[in-house]
RNA sequence: GGGUGGUUAGCUCAGUUGGUAGAGCGUCUCGUUUACACCGAGAAUGUCGGGGGUUCGAGUCCCUCACCACCCACCA
C-alpha cells in the first residue's frame, strides 16, 4: 500500500526532473519575494503581517537623465490646451523608502504618459553614492505606474517592494537586494565601485537587448542571472551596515544637500502646514491655482524655496508577533512552474471533460488560470512534506570544472575553494538519501584525484557542512588519506505548501503511485462538492496536477455550493466569533432540520445566511411528517401488506390521485437533484408531504376508512407515506429511518431501499382535474364562511345551482369530502340562489349558502365586490393583449391560446360574480 | 483600484429558452373538527434598488447610476 507521502515526494521528483524546452524543470528554484520579519529573520505569510498606519513622509527628488540630456516637458489640461512647458534635465520621482534609491533597478513611467515620452529608454542617474560612480538606470514604459498619481514616474525597486518586484519581472529589470537578513544595509561582497559598475553594464546591456540603443553603445551587453544579481551590493562603502532608518536619513540629507530634492515655497499646501497663502480666503479660485510649476522647479515667487516633503499617512506592515516593520524581502524559495502545465486544466474544463457547475464557477476559474503565476510552493514551517532536495556545497566554484588548466590547483586548494564560495549551492532532489548521494557521487568521480574518492555524508544545515569539510580537509592534511575527505551535503529545510499535497487529493488517497484496486476503480472521481472559496487554492490545483502526472482529470463535476454566513451576511470565522456551532443547532433543532434547511438554502448562490427560524420552521417539517405516520400507523394502514415498489391498484379517485401526485413529485425530485439543485427536491418534498398528503390526502382518507374502499385506501396511504420516507431519506435520513423501521414490516433498512423509478403512466389526469376540482370548491366555501364570520362549528346546508354534467358527477362522487371539509350540512340542488345567500363560483357551476338573517349583505358585497375588481383587472390586461394586433402576429401560438382560455373561464366566473351581486343589491 | 456576485413581501430567500411575481418564517382574525398547537382554517402585504434602452410584452436581455458583500491587489 502506497501512504500519501511516498505519493507528495513522488510526484515533487517527478516534475522536478521533467525537464521543459528551456531546460528548467517544471519545479525549479528562484527568487522570490517574501514577507520577512527582521527581528525572528524568517518567512512569514500575508496571513501573519498586520497592516498598520503610521505617519510617513513622501520626498521628491530629481534623476538627472545621463550626459546632460535635456527634453521639452510639457503638460496639458483635460481639454489638451498646454498649461506648462520647460527644458529639463531630468525626471521628478516620489517615494517613501529614500533608502531603497540604492535598489533601484529603473524608473518606470505610463505608455501613455506624452510628458515622458522623449526620455523612454535613455539612461538616468540615481542621485546617491560617490559623484563619480553614480549608478545610471533605464527609464522603461509599464502599466503599473499612474499618470496622475505624483510625478507620473516610478522608482523599480524590485527587491525590496512588492510592486516593483512585479514591473522588474515584466521587463526584465534586475532586483538588487540591499539588506540582509535582520534589515541592515548589507555590508558583504565587493566594494561599491566595483558592483556599481557591474551594474551599470547590465543597464546598458538592458537597453541594447530592448533595442532602444545601437548595439555599439554597450561595449559588454551584460546579463546577469539571479544569483549574480544578488551577489551584489550596491549599498555605498559609507552607508553599509547602518540600520534602515539611519540610511534613510544620510540619503535623504546627501540628496537635498546637492540640491537634488524638489523645492517649493514654504506656502506649499502639500507640506501640511500652515501658512500665509494658504490661510488666505478661499473666495478666488486662481490664487489657489495648481502650482505644480513650482513643484517642478519652476521659478517661484517671491517667497523661500524648501524641500518638498509631504506628510503621508501610510499603511505599513508589521509582524504580528515581533511587532516589527516587515521588509519585502527576495529569497530562494521553490516554484512550479505552472503556466507550462496549466493548459490541460484549461482545456479539460473548456471541452467539457470537467463541468464546473454552477457556470459562473468556471468563469473565476478559467479568470484565474488565465492569469496564473508561477506557483511558490516552498514554506519556512516546521510541519510538512520537506523537500526532498539535498545540497552540497558549490561544485563549480572558481577553477573547479575549469577544463582550461587549473587543473594544477593543489586538491586542498580546491576544497579551500568549495568552503570560501558563496554562489548558489550544488543540489540535487530525488525521493530518498540514498538517491541523491549516487548523484553527488557521479558528480564527484569527474573531479580529480583524491577528491573524487571522498564520501558523501549527510548533515543538518550549510553551516554544519562547513565545519565538517574544514575538519576533514584538516584531517588529509595530516593523513594525506582520501578516505577521510567528506564532501557534506543537508537537506532543503523547508516544507511543502499544503496545497500541494491536498491537490494530490484525488490520487493519493486511493494509494497512488501503486496502482492499487481502489485507484482502478474510482479514478477518476465523479464529483467534488466544494466551496467557492478554494477554487483557486485546490480545485484549479487538483486539475493542473492530476492531469500533469497521471493525465486524467480528476473528477467529472464540481459542484460549487454556497458559504454559511451568519446573520449579519459575514463570513463566520472564529477570530471573528460570529460562528453557528453546527453541532448546538443539531442539539437544539436536531440534525435532520438542519440537513434540510442547509439543502433546501443550497442554490446556486454565493452566499447562505443561516437563520434558526428557517431551522425550527423545518424541525416542523418532521414533526408534521412524524404524526401524519402516527395517524396512519392508528389506523393500520401497514397492517397485512409488505413493502412493495409498486403502487396498489385503486378506484377510489382520492387514491388515484394521490398515487399521480407522488409519481409527479418523484419526477420533480430525480430532476432536481440531477440537476444539482437540491433546494428544489427539499422544496417539492416539502411542498408535496404538507400540502398534499397532510393537508389533503390524510383528510380525504378519514371518511374513507369506514367506507367500501377502506383496504384500498389503508394500502394506498402505506405505499404515499412510504415513498415519502424513500424520497426524503437523503435530506433527512435519522427521522425518516427511524418511521421507516417502526412502521411496517421491511425487508431492508431505509437506507438500503431502492430509489423508485416508477413513471408518468402512474399519472391519471382525470383524477387530477377532479380533485383540482374539489379542493378548489373547498377553498372558497371555506374562504366565504371565513370572511362572512360565520362561525367553524356551524354545519350549513348549501344549493347547487346550474351544475353541468361534469361538476355534477364531480360533485357526487366526492360529497362525502366536500362536506366534511368545507362544513356543510348537505347540498340540494337549486334552479336560482335564493336571496340573503352567499354565493361560490366554480368551473361548471355555483353553490349557494342561504344565511338567513346570519348575513351581512355590506360585507358579503364587498367581498364579491373585491375579487370582481381583481378578476376584472387580470381580464383588462389579457384582453388588451389579445387586442394587440402585434402580439397576435408575435406571440407564440400556446401562449395565444393559453390567454384565449384564461379569457374565457375570467369572464365566465365574472359574469357569475355580478349575477350574485345584482342580486344582493334586490336584497339590499 | 481590479474581479465576482447581489439588491424581489416585515425577515430569510426561490423565480433556467422574456408571457404579467412565489415559499418559509413573522403579522392579523378565527378555531379543542377521529394525527399533529412544532397544529388547523382564513386574511393582509411587493413602484421586483434608481434611471434609460430593446420588445407586442422585461423581475428575466442590454446600458448606466447607487448601495451591499466576497476574492485579489493596495498606491510610488
């Protein structure tokens, strides 16, 4: 059995050693710009960085463009009319981080910033550090910066912002890193003179590779790579290892000191104080007018020139722990290298292997994976999948694969050599030790004697190794026996990020890589139900990495459902202490009401704002479903007959009828759950056990148990109430099991039964439109009596006037209910409604109920009164329809007909309403 | 700032090729009728966020504005 480990490390040296066309493994080691915490010195997430405003100052300062160059600067109203325009030699930038000046890898402007445009892609000076080896840096275009926002330009400092970081990566703009791992300014390396001008070489070379300048410009058009870049130092002799702050400071006073610093008048508004001008009365707007003249240099009146410094209040990072001003900070981490595998996981989703539902879903996730960016996969934690690569110090130091000679370094030299480096170390990654160890041997045996004879040995970290080469270099000093050389190789201390291994989900747990018998038979998997929320984290994840180590995909739907948020709409969290304890709803509704709400609020939405009321109004639900089997059980409808799949055979239109309603509802739930919509299957459940079987179909029944169709009706009522257990079985599983097994006599448990499948022949729609019938003459008389006050308990005889033959038969064969329900004593047929009555219209006919004095005429007219007005007004509007020659020509031919119908029965029913109320106007 | 979703009865929410708005809860009235007061019968309640457009017809399609929520990024 493979465990879920042996399968995270698998698929690690998997794609690390599956190499792409640019001969980078699709997991590869970089640069990576991480939140770091001076004081612990470590890594930490977003999660554990705590953004605090502090008040900060934005300073200006000017970069002189490089050998004198001058340019027309010009700006222009919305109207495009010119509002200022002068010689400059150079380029304004703003900034709260002065200190990171010495960072800078360019200054970027927007594409589509005309004032900047002459000066795209000349060189400009970063006005810090010695005079004569200022550092020159190309002035590049980028989407990043906005024209309206301060000068319109941007310092990039890509290491030490995370910003910047982004523009750098997109133009190829060099990161250099300033401080070291508790802030300081770095003091390592070569002298500033000497990485300075390596620098400078690499900007040349920038420009000549974008092709802003002849390649003769650049005598060595120098690229460097990462490690390079970060080798250098271009922190000042003078300024190196001084804290930040204290940088901050020298630089800005060096910089104002040589009148690089945008000067204002002291009146300034920006500079927050107050002052003469700006306490002068607001009345004239062009006294106030923009003074970005002044900021720019230009002449200013008569009053005194200061820095232009703003106080800003800015949002700064802090540890949540230390307390300390975290710095962006560029380390080696591990990366997959996702846009070379993520076009399976589009396609897959795209041709429908894959369906997210509901579709917005796979908006966000096609949105994202469009997008992706390379996937940083490497975690300074202490629980984890570690990674599994070895390092060994650097075996291709200086002289050491050098075939041109060196060949003449003494071997201890060589050593020396490996303990003095400090380029990026030799690795290599396989699932155990003692694969790598082969590895690093194979490199060795290419090294000359004695070195190659030295054995691989594995220790805790870099600086363990060190000592540990140092003593054995000691060691074959004195002995002169290669046996005792050791070459030290540690282990990558970091751990994996957890969605690494959760996106090997759907393998791993079935005891991939073996190909075990629960991989053959549930992978792929059919559906993942999940929350929208980690769509990006895991199911973008799960379909990227499944599809890039065993090339299936990992499921065939994903069903999206909603979050639980508590009253309010938030998102329950526990910091936030908003959360519904699932298990205190369970104790105190019980857990089958809060499976049902939970299902019947499942839409398709984002959003599920849980209210107890809803819960309690569903605990309902199941106390209702209880006594209606309480009822049957008393009346042994389980009695004599086992559980069967098919419904008995009926006369009683009551049964027929109920049987047709369950055939429907079945239909209604196998489609909605198809469908993934299970609000929809609760609520034709819901909708179906209330409101017909207890409402209706239990009252029916009661007369019929003393009647001629008793066993039938008693078999019927078991089979209804029996596929109300099956159907809602899923939704609310302890309430219906437990009826289920203290019913009847069943061969099975519920949850074992079959799911029905049985189909619209069970519908018989004679029956449906008489009981429509029925219940619908039972809903007036009963509305009638109720808003003529006239009293439950008063049994009342009625008059049938002008039934037609299909009412009358209608009405026979279904008194019994009729007047049991409505509360009538008996019914008669009559030729007109007597005076004092009230009076019930219905398809075929009318009944009358004589009040007698008991009536009141007012009301019984207002009443007639007011469903006349409404009946009137639907029939207004259907009839303007139809008189609409372009609906006639537009419209569907159902609908036409449909309205035609609607039509008729309104003015049928209406023209009864006034009959009824001319009459009470003789009687009033 | 970018993205996504939402705005329908007092509350929580349905409303899937555009055909003239529904449920539960709550409210009000009445009620011991052979299961059920965690019940029964009845009733009231909506300019479908605002505005504009397409259409014979818009809660539904398009544009726009406002507000709310969530995700991502946060301003040199």
């Amino acid at each position: 059995q493979g465990n879920f480990h042996d399968a995270v490390i698998r698929v690690f040296v998997d794609l690390y050693h599956k190499k792409r066309p640019d001969g980078r493994g699709i997991i590869y080691r970089g640069k990576r710009l991480v939140n770091w915490d001076p004081h612990f010195e470590t890594a930490i997430s977003d999660l554990e960085v705590e953004q605090t405003e502090v008040a900060g100052h934005m300073w200006h300062f000017k970069y002189p463009l490089a050998g004198g160059a001058t340019y027309d600067y010009v700006e222009r109203d919305a109207e495009g009319r010119e509002t200022l325009r002068e010689t400059r030699d150079y380029i304004s930038i703003a900034t709260t981080r002065p200190e990171t000046m010495l960072g800078d890898g360019a200054v970027a402007v927007h594409p589509s910033d005309e004032r900047y445009a002459p000066i795209v892609g000349m060189l400009c000076e970063i006005p810090v550090g010695p005079k004569d080896q200022r550092r020159l840096i190309p002035i590049i275009t980028d989407d990043y910066p906005d024209p309206a926002f301060g000068s319109g330009a941007v310092k990039i400092t890509g290491a030490h912002d995370f910003n910047d970081y982004g523009v750098a990566q997109r133009n190829g703009i060099p990161c250099y890193r300033l401080m070291d791992t508790r802030a300081a300014m770095r003091s390592d390396g070569a002298p500033y003179a000497e990485s300075a001008a390596v620098a400078q070489a690499a900007a040349r070379g920038w420009l000549v590779r974008k092709g802003y300048v002849p390649a003769g410009f650049a005598e060595q058009p120098l690229t460097l790579d990462e490690a390079a870049v970060d080798a250098l130092n271009l922190v000042p002799d003078e300024l190196r290892g001084l804290d930040r702050l204290e940088a901050r400071k020298r630089v800005v006073d060096a910089i104002t000191a040589e009148g690089l610093a945008v000067m204002v008048p002291a009146s300034d508004p920006r500079l927050g104080r107050v002052s003469a001008s700006s306490a002068a009365p607001a009345g004239s707007a062009q006294e106030g007018a923009p003074d970005d003249s002044y900021e720019e240099g230009g002449t200013p009146p008569e009053l005194s020139l200061v820095p232009l410094v703003e106080p800003k209040p800015i949002m700064q990072p802090h540890g949540d722990r230390s307390k300390v001003v975290i710095e962006p900070m560029l380390t080696d981490q591990w990366f997959v290298d996702t846009a070379k595998i993520v076009q399976p996981a589009i396609d897959a989703v795209r041709n429908g292997d894959t369906v997210i539902l509901p579709e917005r879903d796979a908006k966000v996730y096609f949105h994202w994976l469009e997008n992706i960016e390379p996937w940083c996969i490497s975690r300074q934690l202490w629980w984890g999948h570690q990674i599994p690569v070895w390092y060994g110090l650097p075996l291709d130091a200086d002289g050491f694969h050098d075939d041109e000679g060196d060949d003449a370094l003494d071997e201890v030299e060589m050593f020396r050599l490996l303990l003095e480096t400090e380029g990026e170390p030799h690795h290599h990654c396989a699932a155990r030790f003692e694969g790598v160890a082969d590895a690093f041997r194979d490199d060795l045996a290419s090294l000359p004697h004695p070195l190659n004879a030295a054995s691989i040995v594995e220790v805790a970290d870099r600086e363990t190794a060190v000592e540990r080469l140092a003593q054995s270099l000691a060691d074959y000093t004195i002995s002169q026996d290669p046996t005792h050389l050791v070459y030290p190789v540690w282990r990558d201390a970091d751990v994996l990020d957890t969605w690494f291994s959760s996106g090997l989900w759907p393998i791993g747990t079935l005891g991939w890589p073996e190909n075990t018998l629960e991989f053959q038979r549930y992978f792929p998997t059919s559906t993942l139900v999940t929350g929208f929320d980690i769509i990006f984290f895991w199911v973008a994840r799960m379909m990227m990495m499944q599809l890039a180590v065993v090339g299936q995909v990992p499921f065939r739907t994903v069903y999206v459902h909603a979050l639980v948020r508590d009253e309010k709409g938030k998102k329950m969290s526990k910091s936030l202490g908003n959360v519904l304890d699932p298990l205190d709803l369970i104790d105190e509704y019980g857990c089958d009401a809060v499976r049902f709400t939970l299902t019947a609020m499942a839409a398709m939405g984002r959003d599920l704002k849980l209210s107890t009321q809803r819960i309690a109004g569903y605990r309902n639900f199941g106390t209702k479903l209880w006594n209606a089997c309480r009822f049957a059980e008393m009346n042994g409808v389980w009695e004599g007959h086992a559980t069967q799949v098919a419904p008995p055979p009926a006369t009683a239109i009551v049964n027929r009828w109920i049987i047709g309603e369950t055939a429907l509802v079945r239909a209604e739930v196998d489609a909605a759950l198809a469908a993934y919509r299970f609000d929809q299957a609760a609520d034709a459940l819901y909708r179906f056990v209330w409101g017909r079987v207890c409402d209706w179909y239990v009252e029916f029944a009661k007369p019929l148990f003393d009647g001629p169709e008793a066993a039938e009706t008693r078999h019927t009522m078991a089979w209804v109430l029996d596929q109300c257990m099956i159907l809602l079985h899923p939704i609310m599983p302890f309430v219906t099991e437990e009826l289920w097994q203290t019913t009847g006599t069943r061969a099975t448990m519920l949850a074992h039964a079959d799911w029905p499948a049985y189909g619209d022949d069970l519908t018989d729609a004679q029956a449906m439109r008489e009981m429509r019938w029925v219940t619908g003459l039972i809903d007036e008389v009963r509305s009638a009596r109720a808003q003529m006050h006239v009293p439950v308990g008063l049994k009342l005889d009625a008059l049938a006037v002008g039934l037609d033959p299909v009412a009358q038969a209608a009405f026979a064969r279904n008194e019994a209910l009729i007047l049991r329900l409505a509360r009538l004593g008996g019914v008669t047929p009559a030729d007109s409604v007597p005076k004092g009555a009230i009076t019930v219209t219905v398809e075929g006919g009318t009944f009358a109920i004589p009040l007698g004095g008991i009536i009141d005429i007012a009301e019984e007219k207002a009443r007639l009164a007011k469903t006349l007005e409404k009946l009137d007004r639907d029939m207004a509007g259907l009839r303007g329809r139809l008189a609409n020659p372009n609906f006639l020509a537009s419209a569907k031919e159902d609908v036409i007909d449909e309205t035609r119908e609607k039509l008729e029965q309104g003015d049928d029913e209406a023209a009864k309403l006034r009959a009824a109320l001319s009459r009470l106007a003789e009687a009033g």
